[in-house]
C-alpha cells in the first residue's frame, strides 16, 4: 500500500510546507508501506543542534520524534522526544546535507534502521500517547516505551519520553552508551539487520539496473583503494565473512571510461604504459565505465603466483603473462556503489566479467570452506594468505577492519639501506640491510636479509643497488648494524617473509621476495598486527566489556576495571557534557590521540569543578595514580620530579577519570628529549581580531615558512587560534630551536606590524595577533591534535587541510558534542606529516640565523 493515498498525503502537508524540495535533497513523497513488517529509521541530525529523529512506520507514514540525547539502554534513563511532522516511508533512505538556508539545515546520516514489532495496538497507542515495542535494528533491540507526558507542551504539543524496557538487552549507562560506541551509520549494512537476516540475502542483487545504495555520480578522476588490517586470528562470526585468496602481486586499479582503461597503483602512479598488454586486453573487453579494483599477479611454474618473477617482468618488459583478477567495484556506469554492501557490488562485478571475458582478465572467487583449510591450502601453494572481508561492508577509501589479512607467515615491506659483500662462491651481494621509518620519520635499523635470491636476482639486485650509493649510514641508529657494510640511499623497497622478531625488533628467519616498485619508500613504516579481530554491532546480549576496536569511529567501549565517579556531573555549563561523555570522548578519540602522544612527555590540565571551576596545570604523578600513566627518566628533566607519558588509551580514559580535559605535549620524543622535531607557532588573537584576519595570518605563515622551504602542517586549536607545527629532523637543541622560531615571528612582525607582533601581553596584542614561539622553549607543552579544551563548549584540537582553512568557523570549529562529525577524516590531513620532517641548516641560512 502506497503511502501517499489521500489520509498519508494529508498527514504530510505539514513536511511539506516546511521545505522547499527544489533546495533540499529531502524526498518530497514516496515509499511503500508494509503493515506486515514495519520499517524503523533513526538518524543523527547536526541542526542547530546534535539530534537524533526517531521514526516508526505508522499508518501510511514516519512518526517522527527529535531526540535529543539519543536513545539509552539504561531502563533508568527516560530520554526526552519531541514529536515532530510526519515525514514520508522514503526519507528511511536518506543520509545527506540539507544545505543551509533550508529548514534542518546539517548533516544526515542513517544511525539504525530495521524493523519494529508492535507489542499492543499500535494506532491505538498512538492515540492514547503510549507505545509499546520491540526493535529490530542494527544497533536498536529489545523492548521500548513510548509515552507521551500530557500537559507537559506549554501550549505547543507535548513531548514524550524513549524508555528501555527491563530485558536481557538492558544496560546500566555507566557501563554502555550505544550513541558513544556506536557513533556511525549503518547505511553501509545489508537492509534488515544480520542478525535476523540468512547470510545468503545479502548476496542477491537485482539481475538489472544499479543495486539499492547505488547513488548516480560522475565518475571521479582519482579513487584510493580500500585497505585491509593485519590481524592474527580469523574473525569471531566467520559466516559474516567472505574469503579470498590474498594474491602475491601488486595492487592494481582501473579507471575505465567511454572504454578506455588506465591502470593505476594504490599510490596513484598511473602504470598504464607499463603494461601495454593488459591494456589491450581490457579494451577488447569493453567494459563498462567504473573503477575496478583488483591485483595483477604473474602465475609460476610451480605456484599460482610468483611475486620474483612478477617484478622481472617489469624489469624485462616482458609482462604480456601478468593476469589481473578483479575483486571489487566501487564505481559502475555512473553510479557510486561504495555504499551497496560487497557481497551485492561483487555479484555485479560477476556479471560484468561473465558477458566480457578475456583470459588475463578473472573475477577473484570466494571459498565456501572453513577458513583453517582454506589458509592451510593457500600457504601449501605458496600464496602469501586469506582476504577476509564483511559481507555488508562498504567500500571506503581507507585502511578499515571490514578487511583482514591473515598471512601464512609474517611478511612486511623494508627500506633498503645498505648490503654487505658476498662470501665464498657467492656473487652480487651478501645480505641487505633492512629499515623501516618510525613516527617521527627515522630509518630504523631492523636486521638483514641474505636468503631467498637466485643467481639472477643477486645480479638484478647489487645493479639497483649501485645505482643509489650513498656515503654514509641512513638509519638513525641500531645496534649490531655490520661494520663493513655499503650503504645505499633509503629509496629501494623489498618484501620480506620472516619467522620471527626479536624484542629489539631485527627479523630472524628472513626470506627476499623481491623489490616493490609500487610502493614508495618513504610509506614503509612496521605494520601493527591487531590481535583481536573488531567487534560486530550489537546482535545480541551484550557483553559486561569488549575491546574496543582499532577504528577510531567503531567503538568507545570502556574497560570494566575503569570506575568512573560521579559520571552525570556536569563539566560544561554550555553544552550540557557530562564526565562520562568526556570520558566516552577520549575512548572514541583514542586511537587517532595515540600517534601524536606516544613516547613523549606530557602535561595536563585538571578541571574538578568543570571548566567554569578552578583549573590545575599537572606535570607530574604526585598523589595520583592512574592506569596507563606512566613516569619517565628523571634525566630527562633533572632538577624536577619525573615527567609523565601517556602509555595508551587506558591513559587517556583513567587521566579523564580523574578530572583531566586537556593534554599537552612536548615538541620532543623522551628518548631525545634533548632534540626537538618539531616547533610550533600558536596563533594567538588579540582583542579585535577577527576570525577572518586569523584565517589570513595562518596563510601568511605558512607562505613564509615555504619561502624557508619548511612544511607547515595545521591543526585548530580548539579555543581561539590556530596551530601551525613543523616537523623537524631532530637534530638541534632546544634554544636553537627556540632561537630560530622566535627568529621567524620576529620577521613576520616587523614586515607585517599591522597584523603581528612579537610580544606577549594582553596590551601588545589589541588588534593583532601574538605568534606565540614560547611553546619552542625546553618544558614548554602545546595542546595535543584531538585534546578537549577547558573552556565553555570544549572545543578540540584537529589535524585540517590548508584548503579547509577558508571553511572553519573558529578555533574551536569541532568540539566533544561534534566530533563525530570529524572521525571519517581522523589524521589523513596529516597523512604525510612522518615523511616531511625538514633539517633546519639550510632554512636557518636562508634566512641569516646563526644557532
């Protein structure tokens, strides 16, 4: 039954006289109703403010609610829901930006969605103002009441109340949030819910036209590819899954349009004319426009795969045997299909590949085995492992844990840094010796490599080698590094198979498998084996505490042992946050905090009494203890008590425990403590300084530090001003350091005395903006990138794109309550801050300092 017979139309004059539908993307009308099987759908609203639109299928329409906090699992908690207009059965589908202007203008996304079963008579409870119900969504079960508080509107209608139901699903709120662990949408899903879904309706998608989830779209010009994690154990539902053999060869794109195809690594390197014949080969396929997503291997003589001779092809030219299987389809004759769950943009791609065959072109099939035999096969082949991927996962365009890697041993990219000479009848080389960049962008030193060559390869290998002869040592340091070694320039990669890794991390048991010429050098850091698979949404009674997992976005589980007093206090008049939110923060934020934390010494700033009390700056432990706080060298800074390091989320969770909002680090590791590597200038406004000329005075510093040839990175500051940082090669001390950042603020204050000065004081500062280079100075702390701020609204700290300077609204743009709006990014605006790191000499010269 459609919804717009004339009872639903007329329950939706009010919808419509609110919008203007050639404005907004919101649906004007449309949806079929299912009395049988009522739809629910509820979705984070950023309005004016955060929200959440609560709507159940009733009577040919969505009953709508705007709740504010969100639902909770707590039976004690009696969340307020302001009844709003009916919308139509189609707005379940949208997630999206209502453009400002509009009514409802902000971001949309799907936060749940499912099925609700009425307990009692719905539309009776709808007259009578209480509903009784289970839900059965993603994120949204058990038993729920709606109940309308009558006499309570003020004259405008009254609002009622979400209540959770005393079931085996119930939660005390101290223990779980759901809107704080499970903060995203589920648009990505299959339609209904797993857990009340057979696996085998996710792979069904219609025989013509796009799947559901397909949104019309140009086909875009670049397009990263979706990576998977390292993990060492197989997922926890393994019929969620689906599994691929993981090909030993290169990862591989095509961008196909008017067919014409062009061949792209996952760096972006177009390799088009690197291979000429697998080019030909999808012209004749004549495929439609799309981006394919696959890997190009070069099958052995005794293996399906040989990733040695792979890399000779290239060398050769010889690369008319390569084979190209496709796994993936996240773009297809001019619609976006990154939302269609996999297991349907797969059974697309299957059709595709099944009308235009070729035989160096093949689908990449799944195995409907259990994956202990389909793991212990691939390793007997010889092939590096298993894909594990979610059946009703999304296609993003990052590294996600809807992807797993299981390998049959351990293997990992290294920068070549050097060889050693070969013994006996040995010819070329010895061994290579192997690196891998660490966070502040150091080679370090982690073993060597000496079997796994042929004659041809020792040959192929020392030609390269001499090729990038370098006089002195790339890695920073290392011990047990040979003494008669050759060293290299850091630009050549290899794979490497090892057995096992010692505790001072050197490989043992080492294997060569060849140079990768796809991936760049400077992006070789050791990848982290996460060691417990994600968790999946709530599908079932949940547990007293899970991990929580390595996305940032997926979860804010708090460990069980983390007792944390007075929860509901109020921290921040503003905006209503409670310590448990700040607490349920920091647990969202954590793995995105750690990388700009880890290893170095820290401060923080206490809050007992909230942001409006009385605020404590704490260097060290004194009569505290907290969980994953941990005190370093008193070397480091002699003369005081040991100053303190963040070991890791626990860290930041017990830290907030205890009245901590802010966190701020140093511009130096503790393990060189002594060397900055980086230095940082807050922009600090003055009175009457507007945002615009802090917006322009970031611009303006940047640009002279590129006139220095320095990289500026930006981060909000999460109060007034912006941060500008620039990593640095540690390789100074401090006071020139400081020196020479004070040397830059100064010059940009006497070229531009109208917009900076170089003094600090309330009274030098009217009107212009303070270039704030103390933070330079040995035991000087800035606020960290995603650290909340003691001041009304807690605003945070955010790694931004230069070209989103022009959009940001302040310094404190994103705040607690917002951030969610911010996970997707993370720190891929800092992407390449680990390989920037810049030696000062040269910049220092240029611009006539002498440290």
């Amino acid at each position: 039954m459609a919804n717009d017979r004339p009872a639903a139309r007329d329950a939706l004059k009010t919808y419509r006289a609110k919008r203007r539908f050639d404005a907004t993307p919101e649906p004007a009308e449309g949806g079929v109703a299912n009395e049988n099987e009522r739809a629910f759908v509820i979705q984070k609203h950023w309005a004016t403010r955060l929200h959440y639109d609560f709507r159940l299928e009733l009577e040919g329409t969505m009953k709508s609610w705007a709740v504010p906090k969100g639902p909770s699992y707590d039976p004690h908690d009696k969340r307020m829901a302001m009844p709003t207009e009916d919308h139509p059965i189609s707005y379940n589908r949208f997630e999206g930006t209502i453009p400002a202007g509009n009514y409802g203008a902000g971001k949309v996304i799907i936060w749940d969605k499912g099925t609700w079963v009425p307990l009692e008579d719905p539309h009776k409870g709808w007259r009578d103002g209480k509903l009784k119900f289970e839900m059965r969504g993603h994120k949204m079960r058990g038993h729920w009441t709606l109940v309308r508080m009558k006499g309570r509107g003020n004259g405008r209608e009254d609002p009622w109340l979400l209540i959770k139901e005393r079931d085996a699903f119930a939660r005390p709120a101290s223990e779980f949030s759901v809107v704080d662990e499970m903060p995203d949408s589920v648009q990505r899903l299959a339609d209904k819910p797993k857990s009340v879904t057979p696996p085998s309706a996710a792979e069904a998608a219609p025989t013509d036209g796009p799947p559901a989830g397909a949104v019309k779209a140009k086909l875009p010009e670049k397009l990263s590819p979706q990576l998977a994690v390292l993990v060492d154990a197989p997922p926890a539902q393994p019929e969620d899954w689906v599994f691929e053999i993981k090909f030993d060869g290169y990862r591989m794109l095509a961008r196909v349009e008017n067919h014409e195809p062009r061949l792209v690594t996952r760096n972006g390197n177009d390799w088009s004319s690197r291979l000429p014949g697998l080019m030909e080969a999808l012209r004749s396929m004549e495929l439609p426009d799309g981006w394919y997503d696959g890997e190009i291997i070069l099958p052995g003589a005794d293996t399906p795969a040989d990733f040695q001779a792979l890399q000779g092809a290239f060398e050769s030219s010889q690369t008319d045997r390569i084979v190209y299987y496709l796994f993936d389809l996240p773009y297809c004759a001019g619609h976006d299909l990154r939302a269609v769950p996999l297991a349907q943009r797969r059974e697309v791609l299957r059709r595709i590949l099944q009308r235009q065959s070729h035989e160096n072109v093949r689908y990449s099939e799944v195995f409907d085995v259990p994956l202990d035999r389909m793991l212990a096969s691939a390793c007997q082949l010889g092939l590096e492992g298993v894909i594990a991927k979610r059946r009703d996962s999304a296609y993003v365009c990052r590294r996600s844990s809807d992807w797993l890697k299981l390998k049959c041993a351990h293997r990992q990219e290294f920068v070549i840094g050097g060889w050693t000479d070969p013994k006996g009848s040995r010819t070329g080389i010895g061994s290579l010796l192997l690196g891998v960049h660490e966070d502040d962008g150091t080679l370090r030193y982690a073993g060597n490599v000496g079997t796994g060559f042929n004659e041809r390869t020792l040959r192929d290998v020392r030609k390269r080698l001499d090729e990038f002869a370098a006089a002195k040592s790339p890695f920073d340091a290392g011990s047990g590094i040979p003494r008669a070694a050759h060293w290299v320039k850091p630009e050549l990669v290899c794979e490497v198979s090892y057995g096992a890794m010692t505790r001072d991390g050197k490989v043992r048991h080492s294997v060569f498998h060849g140079l990768r010429s796809d991936k760049p050098a400077g992006e070789i850091s050791m990848e982290q084996v996460q060691h417990e698979p994600p968790p999946d949404t709530l599908a079932a009674p949940a547990k007293k505490t899970r991990k929580a997992a390595a996305a940032p976005a997926a979860s804010a589980t708090l460990p069980a042992s983390l007792r944390v007093s007075n929860p509901d206090r109020v921290i921040d008049a503003e905006s209503g946050l409670t310590k448990i939110a700040l607490v349920r923060y920091y647990a969202l934020v954590a793995p995105l905090m750690m990388g700009h934390l880890l290893n170095r010494p820290i401060a923080m700033v206490r809050a007992p009494d909230g942001v409006d009390g009385q605020l404590f700056f704490q260097k060290h432990l004194e009569r505290y203890k907290m969980a994953g706080v941990a005190q370093l060298d008193p070397a480091i800074f002699p003369g005081h008590p040991p100053m303190l390091e963040i070991l890791g989320p626990e860290g930041l969770l017990s830290a907030a425990q205890m009245n901590v909002i802010e966190f701020h680090t140093w511009n130096a590791k503790a393990k060189k403590a002594g060397q900055p590597d980086r230095m940082t200038f807050d922009l600090d406004p003055g009175d009457g300084v507007t945002w615009p000329q802090v917006q322009e005075a970031a611009q303006l510093v940047r640009t002279f530090l590129e006139e220095l040839q320095l990289p500026a990175f930006l981060k909000t500051s999460g109060g007034k001003g912006l941060h500008v940082v620039v990593p640095l090669k540690p390789q100074h001390g401090w006071d020139p350091v400081k020196d020479f950042s004070q040397a830059i603020v100064s010059h940009l204050a006497r070229t531009i005395p109208q917009r900076f000065v170089a003094k600090s004081g309330p009274k030098n500062r009217v009107g212009r903006i303070f270039i704030d280079y103390l933070r330079n100075g040995f035991g000087a702390t800035t606020a960290a990138a995603w650290s909340a701020r003691a001041r009304p609204g807690l605003g945070i700290s955010v790694p931004v794109r230069w070209d989103e300077l022009q959009g940001l609204k302040s310094g404190a743009h994103w705040t607690v309550a917002t951030v969610h709006q911010r996970l997707d990014e993370g720190n891929e605006p800092w992407a390449d801050y680990g390989r920037s790191a810049a030696a000062l000499g040269a910049a220092m010269k240029k611009l006539g300092f002498q440290p």
